[in-house]
C-alpha cells in the first residue's frame, strides 16, 4: 500500500468552538499489554465528536460518517486507567464534507493528535451539504481554511494473506453500516498498539449481511466485500515501536529521572 498524502495536523485554534471531554483508558480498552488499543483510540474520537455535535445546537436529521480517520503519537502512548482528555474543533471544510481535529492529553500533555473526514448524511444515507448554521457556529476555529474530500485509494498485493472477517449485529450502526469504531477492530486484530501513525480509509460501506474478507500485508490491511475495497488502512511505526520500547520526549525524560533516582539501573 503506497504511503498516504502527508495530513496536516493543524494546532488547536485560540479562537472560536473548541469542545473538550474527560474519559478513562478501561479495561475493555486495553491490551493485555496495558496499552490502548488502536479501536478503542478510535472510539474515544467518535465519543468526542458526536458529544460535539450533540452540544452545538444544531437541529438536523442528518448523521455525520467517517470517510477517513488518521492519528499519530506525539508523546507517551496512553495506558490502562490513564486518565484522558480529548479537544476537538472543527479544522476545514469542503461542500460536503469537514475536517475534524482533536487531540488527547493525559494529565495535560498532549500525546495523540488525530485528523477525521466526516460527510454528512440523510437517514437513507445520502450525502447532503453543509448546512449555513454550521458555519455560524464552527467557522470561527476553521479560519477559512478548504480541505479536499479526496482520498487516496488502493488494493491488496497479488497473493495476500486472507480470511473471512465475520460481522457481528453489535458492530451495526443506527443507519446498519459497521460502525467506524467496529471497523477499527480490523485493525486491532492485526496491530497492537502503540504506533507512530495510522491512517484508516472508508472507500464503501460494509453492512449487514455482507461476506467481508480481511486481507493483509506488512504495513497495511483492507477489508473486501465481494472483491471490492470498502475499507483500507495503512499503520507506520518507527525502530522504537517495532523493538517493543517507548518513543517521545516525555519517555526521554522519565528515562532520565529514573537514571537519576536510581531506577532502571541493573
């Protein structure tokens, strides 16, 4: 899979809606290892965004659905217990579409920052436009700034490891698409947690009664509905994440402390 456009994470703005949530890392949440997993980072966004929505006061019958989800590590990956806040603001828009940015923090020091697409839908699940309200209320933080509602597509190598992935009613939406935090528990059956980047791209619903397959490569994943690309994700991790060990200033310098106080000496 050919590495995806460069996001432009873009800070968190001093002016205009931003919107914050508490949550905790739970034990339904964490790997064996302690470490959050990648689908429940992606459940936390979803969490941030719709309480978002919820909060801004905007009437409509229409339903946000992801298109793409990217996130990376800017510090200390979060484990069991930690205690998170999540930051989200709106960062650009399209005709149909917008960019949502949002950050996590443990004990306020930012450590995830995560870029979605979000299109907005009917209840039959058709694409409809930005509304003028959403404007009035989100547009202050955005600064006007447009963003594509392109993304880059792929397929699986010739020869590719396969399985049937199986769908579960619990993993259904209110619209009976997969939900987007279902869908990352693709990709936590592939990849622990913690990672540099991952980039995860909705090319199609998968629904019920669908025969998905789960194919997958060194650095990437997709899930196929009759042959077709519904799903596709890309994962990077640097020599530390593949070696086991931490990465990030903040580990830099608890290594350092711990040196200091005398632990981690053998």
């Amino acid at each position: 899979m050919a590495e995806p456009a460069t996001r432009d994470y873009v800070p968190e703005p001093s002016v205009g809606r931003r919107f914050s949530m508490s949550t905790v890392v739970r034990l339904s949440d964490a790997l064996p290892s302690g470490d959050w997993r990648l689908d429940g980072v992606a459940r936390a966004l979803q969490d941030a965004a719709t309480e978002d929505w919820e909060d801004c006061g905007i009437v409509t019958d229409a339903l946000w659905l992801a298109r793409r989800t990217s996130f990376r590590a800017v510090g200390e990956w979060p484990r069991l217990y930690d205690r998170l806040t999540l930051t989200t603001f709106c960062a650009g828009v399209g005709a149909a579409w917008a960019e949502r940015r949002t950050n996590v923090y443990v004990e306020g020091r930012l450590v995830l920052e995560a870029s979605s697409l979000w299109v907005p839908v009917d209840p039959r699940g058709f694409p409809v436009r930005i509304p003028a309200t959403f404007y009035e209320i989100f547009g202050e933080a955005m600064r006007g700034r447009r963003v594509s509602g392109r993304v880059p597509t792929s397929a699986p190598p010739e020869g590719a490891p396969r399985r049937t992935w199986p769908l579960r009613r619990a993993d259904l939406d209110v619209i009976g698409h997969v939900n987007n935090a279902a869908v990352w528990q693709a990709v936590a059956e592939v990849v622990d947690a913690p990672v540099d980047e991952v980039d995860v791209i909705h090319h199609g619903p998968v629904e019920e009664g669908h025969r998905a397959e789960l194919v997958t490569s060194d650095d990437a994943l997709w899930l196929l509905v009759d042959g077709e690309v519904r799903v596709a994700a890309r994962v990077r991790r640097g020599p530390a994440r593949d070696a086991g060990g931490e990465v990030g200033p903040e580990h830099d310098e608890r290594e350092a402390q711990g040196d200091a106080d005398g632990e981690g000496l053998v």
